[in-house]
C-alpha cells in the first residue's frame, strides 16, 4: 500500500510584477522531489493579487507546465508564440536552450486561478530548441466512473494515453475530481514503479490508510514507493494533482528561473543573457 512520505504546505510569496503565489515546492524541496523542482498555486478572487502577472523573463534547462483552473494566461515569447489559455487548458513549454517568455493573468468575474509545474530536464537535454505547445482543455482525454472524473493530461492511465508526453522527460499527469465520500484506487504497474508520485490536493480533503489525519488543501503530499494507491474524499468531495516521474539523479544548480547541473552552467547563461545571446 502506497502511505504518505512527506506534506509540505505553502508557503506565501510575491513573484514576477506583483503576483501573489503559494509556493508549495521550490529550491528547498528540489532534491527530495526530484525531478519536479517547483510548484506553485496562483490567483485570487482579487484582481490586485494576481493582474501585474509575470512579465518578460527566461527559462533555460527545464519544462513549465501551466494549468489553468479560471480565468485566462495570455502568453508571449522570443521565438514568436502569442496566445492565450483559458479554464481547463494547458501551456507546456519546453524551455531547453533558452526562452523568454511573458504570462499575464486575466480574469473571469473579478477571479483567476492556476497551477505551475517546473519539470527538471536530464542534463542530456538541457539544451534541446524550445518549443511552446497549448493543450486545449477539448483535446484533453477524460475518464469518469461513478466515483470521479478523471483528465489525463499527460501520461497514461488505464491503457488511455494523454494528450501530451515529452519525449525529454516523461511524466504522469493527472486532474482527478473525486465525488464526496468517494475513493480513488490505483493500482502502480511495474513499468513505473521507479515513478515518485504526488498529489497536489488544491481543493477539499482526503484520507489516506496510515497516516493518522485527514489531509486538507491546500497542499502536496509525497508517497512512498508502493504498488497501491487508495485516497478517500470527506464529505466535500475533492480536486486534486496526480503526477509523477522518474528521478534524474543529478546535480541541481539553480538561479532564479533557470535551472542547469553546475554553477558554470549557471555563470555561462547569466553572461549570455548579459551580452544579449541568451537566445540560441
């Protein structure tokens, strides 16, 4: 049976031009959840907390995945993508060499809220040409059964692939809405039971078998190894994150939004973007 490794809650802080952001995985965490460097739970029923958005800023070295719960992100870059993702779609950015890109909030009745993902990529790939896609939440493949619903956005579950898997560093990535009082079972395969696998459990509360507490969002709670996976909604339901990948098992230099193995790396990136050669 799959039991709880580890919760880590958010913690409160101002990013890009004045947004306010939740951070619930980042540089502290970055070698325990290995290969997922950050995660973040943005917006607000206030436009003031979230409308000055993330202005120009570079990537190097992993994959941003955007995950759009209300409200729109209009999207700008430096390799000539403009476009806007609303309640239900996905932006998956491929950063590899190096990007600079824009994401600006928009809201819908006064709210807006979603989820960033960072995917570290292996050192192999770091370097790869960026690439900007949009998963429309149409193209989104859904599973429902008495007890959830179930989008598969990256991945496989039950033999149903998703609509998106980056052939650089695959993962699974699930949004499951369970049915008050309801119970989400899965089952690992062996092919990934070298995953480390997470919730992200952005709304309403869940149990789950040996760990003595109910779990309340919002929050990501890390999972030992196991081939049993057994979550319980309360009596509000819940919305959660399911998402997972295999470790790279290397060295992490960081430096604001880019992300490489050594601090020459990281030297070498900054002086580019410096003189004006950021961009490959």
């Amino acid at each position: 049976m799959v039991s709880v490794k580890a919760i880590y809650k958010p913690n409160q802080i101002t990013e890009g031009a004045g947004v306010m952001v939740q951070r619930i995985l980042g540089f502290e965490t970055r070698y325990n959840c290995d290969p997922f460097l950050l995660l973040d739970f943005f917006g607000s029923n206030n436009e003031k907390d979230f409308i000055a958005g993330f202005p120009d800023h570079p990537h190097r070295g992993i994959e941003t995945i955007t995950y759009v719960l209300k409200g729109a992100v209009k999207h700008t870059d430096s390799i000539g993508n403009s476009s806007e993702i609303f309640e239900g779609d996905v932006q998956w950015m491929t950063a590899g060499s190096g990007i600079i890109h824009s994401e600006m909030p928009k809201a819908d009745a006064g709210s807006m809220f979603g989820i960033q993902i960072w995917v570290n990529l292996p050192q192999e790939y770091k370097m790869v040409k960026p690439i900007y896609r949009e998963l429309k939440h149409d193209k989104i493949p859904i599973v429902e059964t008495s007890t959830l619903q179930l989008k598969i956005i990256s991945g496989k579950y039950r033999k149903q692939e998703g609509a998106y898997t980056s052939p650089y560093k695959p993962i699974d990535l699930f949004d499951v809405k369970l049915w008050p009082d309801s119970v989400f079972d899965e089952v690992i395969t062996p092919e990934f039971q070298n995953y480390r696998y997470y919730i992200f459990l952005y709304e309403g509360k869940v149990s789950i078998p040996g760990y003595k507490d109910v779990i309340e969002a919002p929050c990501v709670i890390a999972l030992n190894y196991g081939t049993v996976l057994h979550i319980k909604a309360e009596d509000s339901g819940a919305k959660f994150l399911y998402f997972g990948g295999e470790a790279n098992n290397e060295p992490i230099a960081w430096h604001g939004s880019i992300v490489m193995n050594t601090d020459d790396e990281i030297k070498k990136a900054i002086d580019e973007l410096n003189n004006g050669n950021f961009i490959k």
